[in-house]
C-alpha cells in the first residue's frame, strides 16, 4: 500500500497534498449525498409503515430507484426567477445553505484515525460553521420578493438562533466533562471508567451522567433543523412552504439536500458527544466505524419517529420551550455538572 502511495504521489509531484486532500473530501461528500438521496427514501418508507400504508413501491425493485428518480427530476426543472427578485443573490442562497451542511464535515471523526481534519478545537469549529447556515435561508427569503418566504424566513432565523443557544449549553458540559473539545479525544474519554472496565461501554457514556443534555441536545437538533414538529418555517397551512416557496428545480433540491445533510450532521455529532461515537457498547466486541453509523441511524430513526408522532408546535410555544424551559434547564445543568466535578463524588478523574 505505501508503494503504491510513494509511486501515485510522485506522479502529481508538488501537487499531492492539495490531489490527497480532495480525494478525501469526495470520499466524504459522495457517500453523504447518496446517504442523504436513500434518507428521504427511508422517511418516506418509514413514515408510510406507522400510517399503514407502504410508501415508494414503483421505481426500481422495491421502490430502491425513487430518490434517483426524484433527483433527476428536480435537475431537468427549470429554475424560474421571481420578477423584481434580487437574481444574484436568490442564486447564491441555496449554496450558503448547504456549504455550511458540507464544510462541517472535515472535523468529523470516523475512527481513531479516521478523520479529514483532526483539530483541537473539532467542536468549536462544528459550532462556527453551523450557525452560518442561517444566512443562507435569511437571503433565500429576502432574496425571492415574497411575503410568504420573508416570513417564512424569519420564522426560520429566530427558531436556530434560539435553539443554538441551548445546543451551545448542552456542548458546554460535553467540554467539561471531556476536558477537550477535540471530537477524538471526547470519544475516548467516554472509553474509560468504571463501567467500562467491566465491559459495559455504554454505561460509561455520556448520555447517562448528562442526560438532561443529552434530552435538550436532541430535541434542539431537531428544531434547528428545521424538523417536525417544529417545522415552522415550511408550515405549509400558513405560509405556502416557508423560505423556499419560490425556489424550483435544483436550487430547490439544494435546499432539500441541506436539511438531510445537516440531519445527519446532527445525528453523527450526538453519537460522538453523547453516544461514545465509534466505541463498542461491550468489552467483548470491537471499536469500529460501524458502531458510529449504527448510532446514527438510530438517532436519524428518532428525527422519521418524531415526523409521524407529533402534531406541529405552535410559534409561541416554540419560542417558549427554546427560552423558558431549555435554556434554564441547561444553565441548572453547567451548574451541577462544576459542582459534580469539584465534590469528592467526580466519576470524570
């Protein structure tokens, strides 16, 4: 293998750092985007089995072509450009919004050792550059001339700038109990202690001392997603679709590939803080990737199992869970975490 290295580095000469590095970013990209096609195929699927119905059925052998065919319908569209809208800037907003969705990825850690970019400051970074995706819906709404998307995003804005605030709370305690914020180095925290010497791994994971975190993390994924059943921003009986209501064809896909994307981001970045990542739930079996991709369908399980669940919150209600019961939950829980760690009882030495 490192001959081959050797022998495939010296044909790009000086540039092989920047062909190595692209290659890994597109054996990055190119599985997220075929997980994100066969993740709304799976909803639909999923959703369709708690209605009793069956879902994609027709396309291909068990409906398995359905994404593919939906993709390629949205490219053959054209994109019609509302009169007196802002082109450029209603061009370039489905790229802000799924830039962030794919740039976050670089940090995100595999395996020990597998990981585009092994920072130390992984989660810091992941935060910077999640927040950004606001802008893209914010100029998607503005850009397009319309009430309904104006409004649409602005319902959009307030509901991820409110609900980051607890996500921010939630990684706090992540960072205290870690004292890292390197996503490697909070796995492997979540390695070691007690229960796992024992051989029980899962019981030495965060989600159990950081529980109420954990609960506020997740339900806060949700929200900032954009996810039923806080799907405020697309209420389709009030206002049309919500910030993309103009949008067709591929900057409308784009959208759409990143609200899956940042799905499964959120769901990849719970295993990893939460969930012991890519570590096994028992001594007996071994650490691998499968174990992080395993935990995330779970939790992306949980995102399809809230949609067919719950009825849609209202905004005033929404904003009071992000403000009156998440945030002091989380300002409590920094709280009893520094007083946890200072008292003689610290499970975390």
């Amino acid at each position: 293998m490192n001959a081959l290295m050797q022998y495939v580095s010296g044909m790009f000469g000086s540039a092989w750092p920047l062909v190595w590095t692209l290659a890994k970013i597109v054996a990055i990209v190119a599985p997220l985007m075929l997980a994100v096609a066969y993740l709304t195929f799976w909803e639909r699927k999923v959703i369709g089995w708690m209605q009793v119905r069956i879902g994609p059925n027709r396309v291909g052998p068990w409906g398995l072509i359905q994404p593919i065919a939906d993709g390629v319908k949205l490219l053959l569209k054209e994109i019609i450009i509302p009169t007196k809208s802002n082109t450029w800037i209603f061009l370039m907003a489905p790229g802000l919004a799924i830039a962030p969705a794919l740039a976050a990825w670089a940090v995100v850690p595999f395996s020990d050792t597998l990981v585009l970019a092994n920072i130390d400051a992984s989660l810091l970074y992941v935060m910077a550059i999640a927040s950004v995706g606001v802008y893209g819906i914010i100029l998607a709404g503005w850009a397009s001339n319309s009430k309904y998307a104006f409004l649409g995003a602005l319902r959009s804005a307030a509901q991820m700038v409110s609900y980051e605030v607890s996500m921010g709370f939630a990684l706090i305690t992540v960072l205290m109990v870690s004292n890292s914020l390197n996503f490697v180095d909070i796995v492997n925290a979540q390695k070691s202690g007690t229960f796992a010497g024992m051989g029980l791994g899962f019981l030495s994971w965060n989600w159990i001392p950081l529980l109420p975190m954990f609960v506020v993390y997740l339900i806060s994924g949700v929200a900032e997603t954009n996810r039923a059943p806080f799907d405020l921003a697309e209420g389709e009986s009030e206002i049309v679709a919500g910030f993309h209501a103009e949008y067709s064809g591929m900057a409308f896909a784009l959208f759409f590939l990143a609200e899956y994307a940042n799905m499964i981001l959120i769901a990849a970045l719970t295993s990893i803080l939460f969930l012991g990542g890519w570590a096994s739930p028992v001594g007996f079996l071994p650490d691998c990737a499968l174990w992080l991709f395993v935990k995330m369908s779970f939790v992306l399980f949980l995102f399809l199992w809230f949609r067919a669940t719950f009825p849609r919150y209202r905004y005033d209600q929404l904003m009071r869970l992000g403000w009156k019961v998440f945030l002091p939950i989380c300002i409590v829980w920094v709280v009893v975490i520094g007083a946890w760690m200072m008292s003689p009882l610290n499970i975390w030495k």
